[in-house]
C-alpha cells in the first residue's frame, strides 16, 4: 500500500530513480579504468569527451572516476549522519515525550542549547581540532570524523520531532491499555509508540541526509573536511576553484551531482511523508 502511494508522486519517483542510478555508478566505479589519485600531467584539463565524459582535472585525474568515487564518500558521510542523529534524537525526544514534566524540560532547554550553536563555525573549529587526533578512525581525513562532527550537531530536529509523535500518541486509547495491564515504560516506548511515530521520522531521516551531504561539501570545499587527494564533492568543488571560468566543467560536474543528489533525497522525503501520511490513509480507505 505504501509503495503504491509513493508511485504516484511523480516526483519522488524520479528522485527514486536518480538515486538509485548514482548508487548503481558508486557501485561500479571500481571498474573504471582510471585510478582517481594518480596524476596525468599530459591530459590535464581535457574537455569532456568519449574517452573522459566529464574530463579531466588540473592534475589530469578523470573526472567521471572521481565524481564517483566522491559520491562514495559524500553518501557514506550522509548514511552515518542519519545513523548518529537517530542514535542520539529518538531516545532523547522519546523519552521527553513520553515522560514530560521536570524531565522533558531539562531534556528540551539540553537540545534548545544546541539548537543554539552556530553549527558551520563549531562544525569548522570540531574539524580543525580533531586534525590533531591521532587515533586510527578519528583523523580529519576520515568519513568517521566528518560524520561524528555533523552528527553531534544535527539530532536536534530529529529529537523534537519525535517528542511531538510521543506527546500525541500517548494520550492514545491503546496506549493507556497497555499502562493498564502494567506493560513496563520501556515496553510502551518501543513496542507500541514507536512504531506508530516511524513514518516521521523515517521523512526527517532523508532530511538529515540531504542536509549532511551538503555540511560535509561545505566544510570539504573551505578544506576543514575530507582532504585531497581523497575526491569528495567538496574538495572537487574547492579544486576547481582556480579554473571554472576558463575550464567550467571541472566545477559543473560535481556541483550538479551535489544538486541532483540532494534534490532526489528531498522529494523522496516528500513522497514518503505523503505514502506514511495518516490522514491521508484513513482518507482513501474512506474513499474506498
């Protein structure tokens, strides 16, 4: 039922399709010809062509090669992001929610704080602190790292809003039967409110992945993330600074597949958000 609502939001089911062909080229990168770090003097800044399709870089790396394999780590940093933001937001916003009073209020004014920041400097100055780290998955040129510092700032919406889903569905009539039969709070929590809450929070994950793909190309392209050579679509963008005006596609390639890329995952949000909607289900089985 669910994949037959979301087929019928074209949009989402183009953004579907892109995804799934930028997962596909991620895939299959390693069989391309050309290894993305190793330099090529003679052939730099090529022009697109058969033999390179979206040319070659002021090094004379193809650039098809390390768009994706770019791709690779922009969409690994998203995927953990929305793995940290939901390990972090959906038990504090649980139990805010489902506990209310002195405890949601400490809980909220905790995330309120946060909320706070200014994430792009404490993102940069989190990056240039850990340059100095010297254990083995925390170094600054590690998608771990990347990952940690965007997640830790970013459970926030994540943990309102699923505080909003418990404050609503607590005061629910199977709720209340279950705290009736003496079901435990971790029972209630997990076994019967939380999966009523998914469908936002599912929505609000490719959110946080959206938005962490753009945070680590931010901090990529000002070089407070993944350092060159290693390709990520921020660093590829902060390389073609120099030679955009003269050599535009060493900076169109990689902003188009950051615009696509992000472009897609929202109106999957969108798709889902209408396929999970509730409302709308009790609409068309009204309907019917």
């Amino acid at each position: 039922m669910v994949w037959r609502r979301f087929r019928r939001h074209p949009g989402a089911l183009a953004g579907l399709i892109v995804l799934s062909i930028l997962v596909l080229g991620v895939a299959l990168i390693p069989l391309s010809p050309y290894d993305p770090d190793i330099s090529n003097i003679p052939d730099r800044l090529q022009p697109p062509s058969r033999e390179h399709p979206f040319g070659t870089d002021p090094l004379g790396r193809d650039l098809f090669t390390r768009v994706f394999y770019g791709g690779r780590i922009s969409l690994s940093v998203g995927l953990m992001v929305v793995a940290i933001t939901l390990f972090i937001g959906v038990p504090v916003g649980a139990i805010s929610g489902y506990f209310g009073g002195w405890v949601d209020n400490v809980l909220m004014r905790i995330t309120d704080a946060f909320l706070c920041l200014p994430s792009l400097l404490v993102l940069i100055l989190l990056s240039a602190i850990l340059r100095e780290v010297e254990l083995p998955l925390l170094h600054q040129n590690s998608v771990v790292t990347i990952s940690l510092v965007i997640g830790l700032l970013s459970w926030m919406p994540v943990a309102r809003l699923v505080r909003a889903s418990f404050l609503a569905i607590r005061e629910q009539e199977f709720v209340l039967a279950a705290q009736s039969v003496g079901a435990s709070d971790l029972r209630i929590i997990v076994r019967h409110i939380l999966p009523n809450a998914a469908g936002p929070i599912i929505v609000e994950s490719t959110l946080e992945m959206a938005y962490a793909i753009m945070e680590e190309s931010g901090l990529s392209f000002l070089g407070f993330g993944i350092q060159p050579p290693t390709p990520s679509w921020g660093n590829l963008l902060g390389d073609a600074q120099q030679h955009m005006t003269k050599y535009p596609w060493v900076a169109i390639f990689p902003g188009l597949m950051i615009f696509l890329t992000i472009i897609a995952i929202n109106y999957v949000g969108d798709g889902l958000r209408d396929a999970l909607d509730p409302f709308k289900i009790l609409k068309r089985i009204g309907e019917v």
